[in-house]
C-alpha cells in the first residue's frame, strides 16, 4: 500500500528552495522537534534554526539545516518559510 503524500514548499526570501511531495518530515520547533505526515492537524509553528529532514515517496530522505523560520500546515500542504536553508 502506498503511503500518503503532501505537498511541502520550503522557501526563503531568495527564492523557492523545495517544492514536490513527501511522505514526512521533522523540524526542530520552538517546543522541540516535530513530524509531520498526511493529514495532520492544522498548525502554525515557529522554528528554530537546526537540522530538516524530509522523507520523499520511495523512502529517500533528504536533509537541510534550516537558519529558523515558520511553517503552516493546512489541508494537504506545509509551507515552511525560512531566513535560510543550507541543502546537504
């Protein structure tokens, strides 16, 4: 069975930096680290600067170290708007 999708963009002031769909992900927020996976609650969260590890469909994982920023969660999307991102 094939596991659920969403769309995430990760963007900074520069330009769109990630933008496909993935099966999860885990961010350091303010109140700790936090994954996200289809159909997760609505949320708006700060981040703190810190590691971003993506899941994609087909288990490749993909990591970058966020410089902080906020992520929106609604519906099947997560938007993570970031002062910066360093791709690994």
């Amino acid at each position: 069975m094939a596991q659920s999708t969403y769309n995430l963009d990760v963007i900074t002031p520069e330009k769109i930096v990630y933008s496909k769909e993935v099966t999860a992900l885990v961010a350091h927020g303010t109140s700790g680290h936090l994954g996200v996976l289809a159909h997760h609650t609505p949320l708006v969260t700060s981040l703190e600067p810190g590691p971003f590890k993506i899941t994609e469909p087909g288990e490749k994982v993909v990591t970058m170290t966020l410089g902080g920023g906020f992520m929106e969660v609604r519906g099947n999307k997560v938007v993570v708007l970031a002062d910066s991102v360093e791709e690994q």
